[in-house]
C-alpha cells in the first residue's frame, strides 16, 4: 500500500502544479473554444441538407467532437520532458530514488492530464449545449465516457513516454510524436468519427489501438450500449498493459545502455 | 548614385540567402521541420477527403476548392514565416527592449526586423502548398500563375496584420498572450470556407480577424475570377499594410530600451 500512496502522491503534486499555469490553461481553452466554434459550423452547415450521416445526427456530432477535443487537448505532453532528461543525463539521478521510473512518469502525466480535463470540461459541455440545445447525453453514457477517458488517458501517457524512451536509441523524437499526433488526428477519430472513414482506414483504426485514446470514450459517450462499453473496456484495458510491459522492455534494455561518467 | 552592387534594398536579399543558408547548415533540423509541416498538412487534407466521401459539397465548395484554401493558406503562411521570419517575435522583442540593435542601424527598423529571421519549416508549407494546387487541384498554367501572386497576398495580410497585433506590445505588457491568440485564431479560422459560418462571424472574419481574406476570399477569386475581388483583396493589402506601418511606427515613439545584457552588436 505504501508502494501505491507515493504514486499516488506525484499524482496529487503534479496535478496541484498544473495550477500554477494559468496562462497555458487560459490558450489552451480559447484554442478549445474556436476549434469546436469551427468544427460546430462546419457540422451544422452540412447537416442543413440532411437529418443523420452514417449513424450520427446533427447534435449527437457536435457532442462527440466536444468529448474528442477535450480529451485530445486533455493529453500528455510529457514526451519532451522524458526527452530532455534522458538527454542531460539527469535520467541518472532519477533512477536512484525511491520510485520506478515509468510508473513516476505515468502518474506525472496523468495529473496535469486530469487538471486539464477538469478545467477545460465546463466550457466544451456548454458549448456543445448551446449549439445543440439539447443534451444528448445518458448517465451511462457519461460514466461510460468518464472511465474510458481516464483509460485512454492513462495510454495516451504510455505512449507518449514510448516516445520519448525512444531517446535513448534515436537523435530526434520528435517526427515520432508527430506521427502519433496525426494518428489522433486521421484514424484515431478526433474530428471524424471512424464509422465516416473509407473502408481501408476503418479497417485500419479498428485493428489499431489508438482509436481507445479518443474515439471510444467518445462514441460511447453519444451512442451508449452496453456491448461497445464492454468491449472498450477490455480492448483498452489490455492496451494499457501491452503499452506497460512494451516500456518496461524499452526501459530495461535502454537503462543496461546507460553509463554514468561522474561529475 | 547608388552603388549598383549595394542599393537600398540589397541587404534585403542578403539576409534571405544568410538564412537560407543557416538552414540548409543544420540539415537535419531543416529537413525534420519541413517533414512535420507536411505531415500536418497531409493530416488536414485526409480529413477533407475522408469527409467528402460521405457528403457532396459545402454550400457550393466541393474537395478541390476545399484544397485551394488550404494550399492557399500553407503557401501564404509558407511566404510570410519563410521571409519575414520574426513575424511572430516582434512583440516578444519589444517586450524584451532587444529592439536596440535594429535602432541603431541605417535600415528601417520594422522590415530589418522582419527580415532578420527565417522560418525553416515554413518551406515545407511552400512546398506542399503549390504541389497540392498543381498535383490535385489541376490548375492551369494561369491559375498557377494568380495562385502564387493571390498567396503573396495572402503572406502580406498575414504579415500587416501580425505587425497591428504586435504594436500593442509597446502599450501593454502581457501582449504577447493577446498576439498569440488572435494569430492562432487567425490562422485556424483561414482554413475553412467563410461561408459555413453566420453573417455576423463573416464579417469579423473580413476585418477584425482578417481570416477570411488570408484564404477565403483569394480561394474565391480562383474559383470565380473577377476583376472586382481581386480590386478587394489588393486594396485591402495595401489597407492592412498602412495600417500596420502607421501603427507599428507611432508604437516605437513609446518604446523604452531595458539596456539588456547580451545585445546582439
């Protein structure tokens, strides 16, 4: 129990000093506020002609893509970090205290990640509300969108620390988080949910598993059912270990690449 | 007479090919840049296509004029960050009092400013911007042609328009986070048709936030070519940049050096 009480305190010190930056908070919601003011228009515009499009309607779209915004400008920006310790070397010196590293870094992430969330939350809700004028929302959907939001939280910081443990062996990780953001992007369902997507790419995005990060939490959210949220859960949950066991082999073979010079 | 070699504006081109050159020196990050804008931007065009497969047009916009936008506005924002790389640092420099060193020099100090930095990852805009007009779009030679000089207008708003936001920062010390909003707004707003939003929104869109006129309007002018539009959209380049030359210079009466260490000399 001690063992998760400190993991559970670099949670709470982490998401305690999200606070501190207001001015990130305050771009990162008008940026919220105007990406979905343009995608609410774009939405609205296109279904002047027609009542539904593939299985959503009009208002069951713009609640989804509040739900995928604010879970994509919910994520993890931790890579840089991971990026820049290993780098300095300072990797070294945190590899010495009292934690494991991965699961430090994990708890790290998910606590700005649910700062973020909190925060910018109340402003996609009511947004989505005023353009809809309806709440097309169930409380199963909502816990529903909760849990699986909190999952694809917690592998949406897995694989942003892959990413940046990726320093250990390659130059630059950045084109590598590139690609994963543009994943989000296409075929993880942030603007377009996965059933619009030409068959190849469907196919694609549902064999893969980034479609748990934001494209589940957020369908389920709209369109509840209890066989979809079962079968998220277990294709996320087993996602978030496969995620695990994948940097605890990274960590393992980079730490044995590791040599300390002193100073 | 002026020395042919070193007329008034030659140091303008000195300073593109220095950057350039800088540029192609670290290779690596050169390359990596212009790989993540084009990234970027292939990510936006999948959107557009994905979302096309499902629905017709958007009052009247089909894919293709969609795309003319978007390349409008990469290759746009490409010519502004490309050149004029420190558009978006002039209120970051004034705040900072490190406009000294462009004082101190015989060149006018807002286009020495401008001037001094490039934008590697802006060339891949560039780049992708004019290969997508000419690869998807199929324009013609003469739609090339107005659609490389609509995006130099285009650059041209997007650089008058940085330079207004950016005078505020000789008045007001927390500038940077208003500059930094409204160019964010200003760029995500270029990327969609005017159209899909309400008339009130349009016209912000037109003045306010000149959104519409970085891609809208040049991407109507290529899809309906009239002489009128095109009178627009120059006079309001001409407008936008007055405004901006009136502003930015009545703005440096009102700045204070802070005598910061580490000046470039």
């Amino acid at each position: 129990l001690r063992k998760i009480a400190k993991y559970i305190e670099i949670f709470k010190v982490s998401f305690l000093s999200s606070s501190i930056y207001s001015r990130e908070a305050f771009s990162s919601i008008i940026f919220l506020v105007i990406i979905l003011f343009i995608f609410f228009s774009l939405w609205r515009t296109i279904f002047s002609n027609t009542a539904s499009i593939q299985d959503f309607t009009l208002s069951k779209m713009l609640w989804y893509l509040a739900s995928t915004e604010l879970l994509m400008l919910s994520g993890s920006r931790i890579m840089r970090r991971v990026d820049e310790e290993i780098r300095s070397g300072n990797v070294s010196n945190l590899l010495t205290k009292p934690f494991y590293y991965p699961i430090f870094l994990v708890c790290d992430s998910l606590g700005t990640s649910i700062f973020k969330f909190i925060i910018k939350m109340p402003f996609a809700l009511i947004l989505a509300f005023l353009f809809t004028l309806k709440l097309e929302v169930s409380i199963a959907g909502l816990c529903s969108y909760l849990l699986l939001g909190f999952l694809g939280l917690i592998l949406d910081a897995e694989i942003i620390i892959l990413i940046g443990l990726l320093s250990f062996f390659i130059e630059d990780t950045q084109p590598v988080f590139w690609i994963y953001n543009k994943i989000l992007f296409t075929i993880g369902g942030l603007f377009l949910p996965i059933s619009f997507m030409p068959s190849f790419f469907k196919k694609l995005a549902l064999y893969l598993p980034f479609r748990f990060v934001l494209y589940n939490p957020s369908y389920s959210f709209v369109n509840f059912s209890v066989n979809f949220f079962l079968n998220s859960i277990i294709g996320v949950t087993g996602s978030v270990f496969l995620a695990f066991l994948l940097i605890f082999i990274v960590f393992r073979t980079a730490s044995r690449r590791l040599s300390i010079n002193g100073g | 007479m002026a020395d042919k070699k070193y007329s008034k504006y030659s140091y303008l081109l000195e300073y593109v090919k220095i950057n350039f050159l800088t540029a192609i020196e670290y290779k690596t990050s050169f390359f990596l840049q212009v790989f993540g804008m084009i990234l970027n931007d292939i990510a936006l065009l999948f959107f557009w296509w994905a979302l096309f497969k499902n629905i017709g047009t958007i009052k009247g916009w089909s894919l293709n004029d969609v795309i003319t936008i978007y390349a409008v506005v990469a290759t746009g924002f490409g010519f502004a960050t490309g050149i004029f790389g420190n558009v978006f640092r002039i209120p970051y420099l004034i705040l900072r009092g490190e406009l000294d060193y462009y004082l101190t020099l015989p060149k006018t100090p807002l286009m020495h400013i401008l001037i001094s930095k490039m934008s590697f990852s802006a060339w891949g805009d560039v780049a992708f911007g004019i290969l997508i007009y000419i690869l998807i779009v199929r324009g013609t030679v003469g739609q090339v042609v107005l659609f490389i000089l609509l995006s130099i207008a285009s650059s041209l708003i997007f650089v008058s328009f940085s330079i207004i936001i950016s005078s505020i920062a000789f008045y007001y010390e927390n500038a940077q986070v208003i500059f930094d909003e409204i160019i964010n707004s200003v760029i995500t707003f270029s990327l969609y048709p005017s159209s899909i939003f309400a008339d009130p929104i349009k016209i912000i869109l037109y003045t306010l936030i000149p959104a519409g006129l970085v891609g809208y309007i040049p991407a109507y002018i290529l899809k309906n070519f009239s002489f009128k539009n095109l009178a627009i959209l120059i006079g309001a380049v001409i407008l936008f940049m007055i405004i901006g030359l009136i502003l930015f210079n009545r703005g440096l009466r009102k700045y204070t050096s802070l005598s910061s260490p580490g000046q470039r000399i």
